[in-house]
C-alpha cells in the first residue's frame, strides 16, 4: 500500500518553522520563516491567521514563530525567535504575551 496525504494544508508563504497537531479538537497549526501561523482543519481548511502583538509588528521586527503547542482545552502557545511568548484561543484572540531573554528549546 502507497501512503497518500489526507489533506494539502496551504496558506504560508514561507517555508514551515514549526507545527503542533490538535487531535482532540481536529486541529492542525503550523508557523512559517517570515509567519504568521495558521489554523488549519484536519481535513485541511484554514480556519484563522494568528498574528502577534501589533505593538512588535512591522518589516524590521517580523515575529519568527520557532515553537508552537496547542493543548485539547484550545489554547495555543507560540515561542518566537525574538524571545516571545504568546498565548492564543483557537479563536485567534490574544491571549497573554510574556518576554524571556534565556534561550528555549
């Protein structure tokens, strides 16, 4: 038997950094080089774009998702490479933001 993909997540245009799957709520977020990261479907349906704080957006400060978590109570955390942490609904509503200047893996 050949492995055929269930579904073709599109959407980034950069290539993808980081990625979590929500089995629980049927979920799949994924973040890219330049973000923003995205929810998408399980059957492949983008459902919403979460964007960082607007106060750190901007062509010299582009938020770089390098880390994302998302838990079956329908939050997401997001680790980006400028030493941010954001929290997120699964509805795309910021959540909390914390800054940290050690170095996460």
């Amino acid at each position: 038997d050949f492995a055929t993909p269930r579904a073709v997540l599109t959407g980034h245009d950069y290539e993808i950094t980081c990625a979590a799957i929500c089995a629980e709520l049927g979920l799949v977020i994924s973040g890219s080089k330049e973000g923003p990261c995205l929810i998408h479907s399980m059957n492949g349906d983008l459902l919403r774009t979460l964007e960082g704080p607007e106060t750190l957006q901007g062509p010299e400060s582009c938020l770089r998702p390098k880390l994302i978590q998302a838990s079956r109570e329908g939050h997401c955390v997001i680790y980006y490479e400028n030493g941010l942490f954001c929290v997120f609904s699964v509805n795309g509503r910021l959540q909390a933001t914390m800054e940290t200047d050690d170095k996460i893996r």
